[in-house]
C-alpha cells in the first residue's frame, strides 16, 4: 500500500526527506506496517517501514561475518570423475582467472563477491555497536556513505546464480557435490540485501 508523501513546508528541514531520484523535500511521516511513502512528482520509493531493529540488525551483520568466513574457506562445490576429485572456493575462482589473459576480471571478481561484501559487514558491525547504546560511530557519515557506494559493487547473488548454474550443467557430465560454501553464499546473498539495502539509511534518523 503506498502513499503519497507531502511536501515539506517552508525551508523546514526537521524531519524532512529528499528523493533521491528528483530531489524534491517532504517531510518525514510515520507509516504503517504495509505502507510506504512515494514521491509525487516522479513516483520514487521515499520511505519504508522500518522492519527490524538495530539490535537485531547488528545480530544479523554477525551472522554475515560467520556466513562471509564459511563462504571464502569452505569449498563452493567439489568435482569428482574417475577417481579424482577437486574442490574449489571463492578464492580459487579468483586465482584462476588472475593467471590468464584477463587479470583485470579477476580484480573485478575479487570486489564483487569478496571484498565489497566484507567491507559492508565490517562497516555495519562498527556502525551498529554504536547505535546499539543510540551513538553514531566515529567517522559515522564517511562509514554511511561507503556503504551507500559499496552496495552497486557487492554481486554475490551473480555469484550464486553463476555457480548453481556451473552445477547443473556439469551435473550431466560430472559428479558434483555443492559444498558448503554454496549453502554459505546462498544465505549470506540473502542477508546482505537485507542488512545493507536502502532501509540502511534509517540509521542517519535513529542515532
């Protein structure tokens, strides 16, 4: 259910909110769980309902980094044929594709399903310590706004939607065996979208 936001009045900038996509200002509202605020001009999402708190936001950043650990040292899948049989994980892919013709792929890999989601789990864990006892971390805009750059650059969910591919076309010719880090980074590409989307922005409000 949505609902058109008003206009802010004046130059008040108490409570106000600017849409990203058109830079119009309304003032901030209280919405209901099934509402959301949309611009009137050009129809852009400004504002949802908070969904979950910041203790348990920091909870799930948590678990990110224990799911983050699994994704990168446990194997994303193993291949067996005739007796051999191999593993490989994040770190591998990225390593194999540096010894080729395009190592700048590789560089670009290595941001996308590694370091860019490290990087946000970090950032929310430091930030959310903090507003737990309702206090802005230091260096709490330069954190917001690296957060608000990393999220275009984190692509686990390629990630997985390439290696459930890779495992079904092999499947036919191989004997592959997901392994934990697949589980691993089909949870934590879940949990990212989640703990670091746009409803992040709250935090500037809440602390």
């Amino acid at each position: 259910m949505a609902s058109v936001a008003e206009r802010a009045p004046g130059t008040a900038l108490a409570g106000a909110i600017i849409c990203e996509y058109c830079d119009a200002v309304y003032q901030r509202t209280q919405l209901q769980p099934s509402q959301r605020a949309v611009c009137s001009r050009c129809g852009g999402v400004l504002q949802r309902p908070v969904r979950i708190t910041v203790q348990q936001r920091l909870a799930l950043s948590i678990t990110g980094a224990v799911l983050l650990a699994f994704a990168n040292l446990y194997p994303v899948m193993s291949i067996s044929m005739q007796g051999l049989r191999n593993a490989a994980t994040l770190w591998d892919s990225v390593m194999i594709l540096s010894h080729g013709s395009i190592t700048f792929i590789a560089l670009v890999v290595a941001l996308a399903i590694i370091l860019a989601p490290m990087l946000q789990v970090a950032l929310l864990i430091w930030l959310l310590a903090f507003a737990v006892g309702r206090r802005r971390a230091p260096g709490f805009a330069m954190c917001m706004r690296a957060l608000e750059g990393l999220r275009p650059w984190s692509m686990l969910e390629v990630c997985l939607l390439g290696a459930l591919v890779a495992v079904i076309k092999l499947a036919g010719l191989l004997q592959v065996i997901p392994g934990i880090g697949l589980v691993a980074l089909a949870a934590l590409s879940v949990l990212i979208i989640l703990i670091a989307g746009r409803d992040i922005r709250d935090l500037w409000e809440q602390v």
